[in-house]
C-alpha cells in the first residue's frame, strides 16, 4: 500500500514536471513570434458608403501589427457602422490577409445590398388612448428606412406621450424583426397605473420655507402627473435667484398617497461683489455691490450698489423687493437711487409691483418721481426740474430650456417734468447663451435705449455709454446721446465647474444732439473661483488704439 502511494507520488511530480517544460517552450515560441505589420487596408464592394468611412470605423490601420481578434471585432464594427445608415442586410466575411515578408495586406469585402425599409408597424398592448393617436405619436410608418437611432428617438416620443398624460411608470418592449420585404417592428406598451400627484416634498432647502417653493411652482394637489408641468418645475425653481442646482424629481408612493419628491441645492444667499477699473486720466474706478437673495427663507430681495466711474461721477442705489405681498400673487418693490455727476446731483425714489403670468414671464408696472438738483459749479449750465412718471414693462426668463437659454426685458416709462413738457422713454434688453460644443458658450446681449421729449433733451436725462457695463475699453460714461443700442458677445471656454477663460467683442452706437459714434472695442479675460471667492479680470481695447490705452477690469465676488 505504501509503495502504490509513493509511486502515485512520482507519477504526480512528473506530470508537474512536464507541465512546466511544456509552457516554458509555448512562452518561448510565442516571445520569438514576429507578427506582421500592416502596410495597407483595402475596402471592396462600397457603394453607398465611401471607403473613407469604412476605413475610419476600423482599429485595423497601417503600421499596426496583424492580430485576429481586432479583425473580428472590425467586422462588427463595419456591421454595426452600415446599420446605424439603414442596411440591415450587409454582409462582411472575415477579411483577406495577404502576408510578404513581414509586411501585410488586409482586404474587407462587403456586400451592402439596399436599405432596409418598414414593412410593417405593430403597436399593441393596452394603449388606453385612441390607436391612431398612439401610433401618431410613435410616428415610424410603413416605407420608412429603418435607423436604430430613428427608432430609439421614436420610441422616446411615445414613452413621452405617455407621461405627458399621467403614466410616468409606462414600459415599451419593441421587437424587430427581418425578412426579404424589410423589417418588420412591434412595440408592446405596458402603461402602468394612472398616477395622480397628491403633495409635493422638497429637500435640500435648509433656508428656504417650502410654501414658497410651492408658489413659485404653482403646484395643484391631487393633478394628474404630467412630465411637462414637471420639467417646467425644474426650470422654474433653477431660474430662482437662491437655487444653484435642481436635481431630477422622482416618484415615492406612501401609501395611498404619491409624491413628487424634489432635490435641490441652495445657493448662498448674501453676495457681495466688487470691481475695479484702471484708465488713464480717470484714476480709480469701480464698484461695491451687496445682494441678498433670500430674507429669512421667504425669497426676499435686497440690493445696494455703490459706484465710482471717474472724476465727479458717482451712483448710490438701494432697493428691495417682497415677494407675494398680503399672501396674494402680487409682489412689490421700491428702490431709491442718487447720481452724482459734474454740475448736477439726481435723486430718484420709486415703487411697484409685478406678477407672473406664466412660465418665465412677469410684468411689471410702477410709479417714480425723479428730482435734478445743480450744484455751485452747474448753476450756469443746468436746470433743476421734478418728474413723476409711470413705467411699465415685461420680463421673460426662458434659460432652462434645453437648446440654449435666453430672458429678455422690455420697458417704458412716461412722465412730465415740472416745465409740463412729456418726456418718453423705453428700452429693450435681451440676452442668449448658446451651448458650442461641450465646453465652451457664446454668450450675447443686445440693448437698446431712447429718450425724447419736446424740445432738446437735458444732460441729465440722456444716455451714457462707456465702462465696464457697456462697452469695455472706453471710459466710464465716455458717450452721449438721446437714443443708444450696444451689442456684447462673449465666447467662453469653461476649464472647470466655476471658471472660465473669454473673448468679447462690444459693438454700440449712440446718437443725439446732431452727432452719432459707433465706439468698437474687443478683449480677453478669466473668470475663476478661490476660496474666497470668484475673481475675474478682462482687458478692454478700442478700436484703433494702442495697446496701452485700454482699460483693465478687475471683479471680485463674494458669497456667504
């Protein structure tokens, strides 16, 4: 017995042995391989795809080395390639190599056939709405060229008409499948049940109260679920100034009772903002702003602003803003403003209210009384005057929206001044944001402005151009004129989640009192975040100058 395990013993070793000599020859035969290297790729058989193409959706290229598993997988790769185009028959063998020496020719021969078309559409199950609306809303029909990316972008259409009409839990099985005549596509709908949104639950918002999120959904208990009324919440609640990031609402069942359960983030909520300007001849410039964007959690708003644009040019202004006043759809405002200029001090004090009347758009409407006040040195050449006036106007907020945002204000204001003379205002300001790729926006703002009245219009009631908040470059207030319009476009690379590197360029034109100037200025800046903050810097240069006159702008944000 003992010998018998012994000699089970050696016989065991020896196969260990052998084992091993035999992988050390495989590793060495295998070390000393030298494969073939491609020296040209050849496509056979293209007709409705250039040979171009075909060759871009390969692995297999010149100078790589021959290797049978990436030829398989190119094979697929031009199979899945000819499909994504409509041909559903294409057939592909498994590619010649033709070896010399230790060069190779790789040779794919493809047999395209013709475009596979629908020859029939099935959409069963239970559908619960009309047939011909469902299959309306699928909308592939018979005769059409079978895409898989048309297919998937149809098949979202008619998962989307289902939870535009209350079935969020809506589930499509498609099947296709071919034959000689095409192809032939079924989709089984599973609706799911009705769902009904009883509450809606906020989370993430430690500050704000929920009652006025709610407002500003305008949430109806019980409603019928609807994925467009909640992508308009989404939109609604990442326009709030005090909203940095809403988050994808989801369904949670509780019982007898559904809720939409919204997650968000916070922005903070005071924010203190400062810029400076250095030009030559105006010394420094800048200004201090202070913005409160959430008073106790009940969304309201407060802002001061004070500014130097140069020698005896100053702003102070605060206002405030409550939203939902005595609990009713209206909200109101007030602000006061003094502006100090050489010869002339305006004092200007205000309220209103304004409504929203639909997703994004809100009118507005108030009254106003504007004061002018020479001092010593403008006796001579300024008149003092009083003014009520009455200003209304739209505002429209659309930069949720998928293709790019833009929000828009248009406003005018109509008043008589102590004399008795009617003077009239109004003004246009627009801006867009397009996305360009996926790390850069082109970002534009277009406005316009005109003043008039009977008779010339006063200094301290016209329109100034100039400055970092019209046209970078120039000096603070450098133009005049009755009617103005300036165009800003930025291109914006963004090199992270809060900073971005920019280009401009700021077109204007200002006409009034028989002249006109159509001031032109271009230049780059950043804009980056820190630990105390955001600060940016943008080089300004008017057209036709040197270098060195341009103006630099230097602004720092502060949240807290």
């Amino acid at each position: 017995m003992r010998r018998q395990m012994c000699a089970d013993k050696y016989i065991r070793v020896w196969r260990y042995l052998l084992f091993a000599i035999w992988m050390v020859c495989v590793a060495s035969s295998a070390g000393g391989e030298v494969r073939a290297i491609v020296k040209r790729v050849q496509v056979e058989g293209v007709r409705s795809v250039s040979a171009r193409d075909v060759r871009g959706w390969l692995v297999t290229r010149e100078g790589v080395a021959v290797d049978s598993t990436l030829l398989r997988k190119d094979v697929s790769r031009i199979l899945k390639g000819y499909q994504a185009r409509g041909f559903w028959h294409v057939a592909v063998a498994f590619p010649r190599v033709a070896m010399r020496g230790g060069d190779a020719a790789v040779a794919f021969a493809i047999v395209e056939g013709v475009r596979t078309r629908v020859a029939s559409v099935d959409v069963r199950g239970d559908l619960i709405f009309d047939h011909s609306d469902v299959h309306l809303a699928f909308g592939l029909a018979q005769g059409m060229v079978l895409l898989e990316s048309d297919l998937n972008q149809r098949l979202d259409h008619l998962l989307r008409f289902y939870e535009d009409r209350g079935y969020p839990f809506c589930a499509l099985r498609p099947d296709v499948r071919f034959d000689d005549d095409g192809a032939w596509v079924q989709v089984e709908v599973s609706p799911g049940p009705l769902v009904h949104v009883d509450t809606v639950r906020f989370e993430g918002n430690e500050t704000t109260r929920e009652d006025v999120l709610l407002r500003h959904i305008s949430f109806v208990a019980g409603e019928v679920y609807d994925q467009r009324r909640v992508d308009a919440f989404v939109r609604q609640l990442q326009n709030l100034p005090f909203i940095d990031r809403v988050y994808t609402p989801e369904l949670v069942s509780t019982g007898d009772e559904m809720a939409l359960v919204i997650d968000l983030e916070e922005s903070r909520h005071t924010r203190v903002e400062g810029v400076l300007g250095v030009g030559s001849g105006q010394g420094l410039t800048g200004e201090i702003a202070l913005d409160v964007l959430n008073f106790s959690g009940g969304g309201r708003e407060g802002y001061a602003l004070w500014s130097r644009q140069g020698v005896g040019l100053s702003n102070l202004r605060v206002s405030y803003r409550e939203p939902y006043v005595l609990n009713s759809p209206l909200s109101g405002w007030g602000a006061v403003e003094m502006v100090a200029r050489t010869g002339y001090v305006t004092h200007k004090f205000g309220g209103g209210a304004d409504i929203s009347v639909g997703e994004g758009t809100r009118f507005f409407g108030g009254v106003a009384h504007r004061r002018v006040l020479p001092d010593s040195s403008g006796l001579e050449f300024f008149e003092a005057e009083r003014m009520w006036s009455i200003e209304s106007g739209v505002r429209f907020d659309r930069r949720g929206h998928a293709m790019g945002g833009w929000k828009a204000e248009i406003r005018g204001e109509v008043g008589e001044v102590s004399d008795g003379i009617r003077r009239v205002q109004w003004g246009v300001d627009g801006q867009v944001f397009l996305p360009v790729g996926r790390q850069s926006v082109v970002a534009g703002r277009a406005r316009a402005f005109w003043v008039g009245q009977k008779g010339d219009v006063p200094q301290a009631a016209g329109i100034w151009l100039g400055g970092a908040q019209s046209l970078r470059g120039y000096r603070e207030e450098m133009f005049w004129g009755t009617n103005a319009g300036w165009v800003n476009v930025e291109w914006r690379w963004l090199i992270g989640p809060k900073a971005r590197l920019f280009a401009f360029v700021d077109v204007g034109r200002i006409a009034g009192a028989g002249t006109r100037s159509w001031p032109v200025s271009y230049g780059v800046g950043l804009l980056a975040n820190g630990r105390m903050g955001a600060v940016g810097i943008d080089y300004g240069l008017p057209r036709g100058e040197s270098l060195g006159q341009g103006m630099v702008h230097v602004r720092m944000v502060s949240a807290f």
